[in-house]
C-alpha cells in the first residue's frame, strides 16, 4: 500500500476548526470521499482498484453484455473510468494541481491497462488488457472520451485531446446503416443501439466541438442527437427508453443517465447555435427527468428513485448545463438536500457511502463506482452553493 499511502499524502487535506462555507463543506466531503476510495479499493504495488469492498472472491457482473460470475482481482473499466470524472470533477472545483499529478500519475496509468491496441481502431477494452481479450463498449470509450476532452479544455495539454480524438474514431466505427445510424453498444455484440451509447456520444461530438472548433463535431453532434430524439424518445413525457435493437423492439425501460445526457446534449446544443428549440427541449427534459426519477418522502425529504447512484450522477452533468443557462435552482437545490441526506445518513466508519442516499438500505459490499459518483456530485455542485 506505500503506493496509495502516498497518494493520500498527496491529496491529503488537514481541515482546520472553522466554519465552513457550503462551497467548502461540499469540497471537504468530495475530498474526504475519494482518500476512503483509495484507502479502502487500493491495490499494493497498483495503479488499479478492486471492483467491491470488502472484496469479493466472486463477483456477480450485470453491466456488461452477458452477465458473469469473476473472480477478477481488478475492476473492470466502466468503475475504473468514475475515478477519472471523480479527479476532473475536483481539479474543476478546486484548481488544486495536486488532482493533476493525481491524474496523471495514478488514473490515467491505471486507464492504460485497459487500452487495447491489438484491434482497431484502438479503444479501451472492457477488461486490463493483460487478461486477454474481453469486450469493447462504446458507452464506456465515450465516458472516458468526455473526460479527456473536459481535461483538454481547462488544461490545453494536447496529449489530453489526442486522446479524445483517439477514442471518437472508435465511436465512428460504431456507427452503420441500420436503423439509419445511431451508436452500437458494443462491438462485439451488435444487436441494439442504446441511449447510453447515442446520448453521450452526442455530448461527447459537441464537446470536441467546443475544445477544437472543427464544424465537423458539430455535425455528427447535431446528427446523433437527431437520431436518439426520433427513435428512442417517449412522446409522451420527453424521457428516454433504453435501446432499440434491431428488429425495431424497443426496450423502454428509462434511466436517469440515458435523458440526463440528452438533457445537457440539448443544452451545449443551445449554447452552440442559440436556436431556443434546444433549450426548450432541454427544460422539458428536465422537468420529466424531475418528476419521474425523484421521489418526495413522507417527511417532506427528496430522494432518488434509481439504485444505480452513478446514473443519477450523470444525470447531474445535465441539471448543471441547464441551471449555468436559465439559473433555476430547483434541480440543484433538491441534489444539494439529497446529498445533505447521504452524507448524515448513508456514510459508513470506513467514509464509504451506500446506493441509498436516504441510508434505509445499507450495503454490504459497496460498489467502486458508487463512491467515484459520489466524489464526483460533491465536487460539481459545491461552486453552485
């Protein structure tokens, strides 16, 4: 653990006896949050993690195409890559560059283990890539593209957005024909185009847009964005279904993440062209998003009908591109109550959270990216308060 000891050193914060501001209290419970993470998923002489604490001999994996039963000592990518937004997240809220050498010398090594150069294009596989060959998910290469492309635009490092560039021509491999275009989930695996893998992908292209002005973004953007809104939406409320696959069935189970993407696609949509059809899509997405995917207790107290505290993360990204255009403070303010909640109430000794913000359910094992999500919530919203 010397490795990770030092880390902490690193990232380390002494607090001292003051009253703090609501800005800092959330960056306090962010910072706090991920020196738990790397206490608690922290492998010795590693720049990986472990999937679960208290680690698990047998994982019962459901995010990936088949569900498996692993013994894998490692993490696959999709929890790995949350601890990259979670460094952007506090390098964005802070400008400490302790998050950057964070960044650079802990989470981007530990990415490269699962950087798959032996098919192309190349991508990030599903798997540390010393393991043999596994799965390559769109969704997972366009969250880590974001995330590179973020990093780009604070940072101006070129090696950030050769990156990004890297992965969006995988994500253009991914695209054909059928169905009329639109984003596979996986490569592997084509048999459905998924919101997961469409709405990111459209945030992703406007993204590079914006960090290199090359109209060629914008398009595929705008294209993308098309796509998803004529064969995935629900007319009748704005939201989101899951996937199409394609035969034409559409499943229409709705996820947090799926419309949170679409929500803030709509928003840099209009930020970038300023024709109000976007904006007026992106308020009435958020407005669906709030009433379908929030729940208002007995006590008066909001909470998050989703499990999967990472979806609602995401869906986060969208409520704060709104609120930085029309500065409504409903949706930011019921995230600020909802994470108050957490932090009083689903905390563990080890300052590791549950899914469960309300704290009613506790977890026996907690989950990587769970706490990567969490990091990643206190560190986005604490400008905003």
């Amino acid at each position: 653990m010397k490795h990770y000891l030092f880390l902490f050193m690193l990232i380390g914060f002494i607090y001292p006896t003051k009253a703090f501001s609501k800005n800092e209290v959330f960056i306090k419970r962010a910072q706090q949050t991920l020196d738990s993470l790397y206490k608690y998923y922290g492998i010795s002489h590693s720049y990986l993690l472990s999937e679960n604490y208290p680690i698990q001999k047998h994982n019962n994996i459901t995010y990936l195409a088949s569900q498996t039963q692993s013994s894998n000592k490692y993490s696959y990518l999709w929890p790995f890559s949350g601890t990259f937004s979670a460094v952007n997240s506090l390098y964005f809220s802070t400008d400490d560059k302790r998050y950057i050498q964070l960044l650079n010398n802990s989470v981007l090594k530990g990415l490269n283990n699962y950087l798959d150069k032996t098919r192309k294009p190349t991508a990030y596989a599903s798997y540390i890539k010393k393991a043999g060959k596994s799965d390559r998910f769109y969704d997972d290469n366009i969250w880590i593209g974001i995330d590179f492309t973020d990093i780009y635009s604070k940072t101006k490092n070129r090696k950030y957005i050769s990156k990004a560039k890297m992965i969006w021509n995988f994500i253009e491999s991914g695209i054909d024909n059928k169905l009329n275009g639109g984003v596979y989930w996986c490569e592997q695996k084509k048999n459905s185009k998924n919101t997961c893998s469409n709405a990111p992908a459209s945030v992703f292209a406007l993204k590079l847009f914006l960090a290199t002005s090359d109209s060629s973004y914008l398009k595929k953007g705008k294209d993308i964005y098309e796509w998803t809104k004529s064969h995935l939406r629900d007319q009748s409320d704005d939201l989101y279904y899951d996937n199409i696959s394609l035969n034409g069935r559409i499943d229409k189970t709705k996820y947090p993440y799926n419309s949170g993407q679409m929500l803030q696609a709509a928003v840099l949509l209009y930020r970038i062209t300023n024709d109000s059809c976007y904006l007026y899509d992106a308020q009435r997405i958020a407005k669906s998003c709030y009433n379908y995917f929030f729940v208002l207790k007995n006590n008066n107290e909001i909470a998050l009908k989703e499990e999967n505290i990472w979806f609602s993360t995401v869906m986060l990204r969208g409520f704060i591109e709104l609120y930085n255009i029309d500065h409504q403070p409903q949706y930011i303010e019921a995230f600020h109550q909802i994470l108050d909640t957490a932090w009083n109430k689903a905390r563990d000794t080890n300052g590791l959270l549950n899914h469960d913000c309300t704290g009613n359910t506790k977890d026996k094992t907690k989950w990587l990216l769970t706490q990567a999500a969490y990091v990643e919530m206190y560190a986005r919203l604490a400008p905003l308060l």
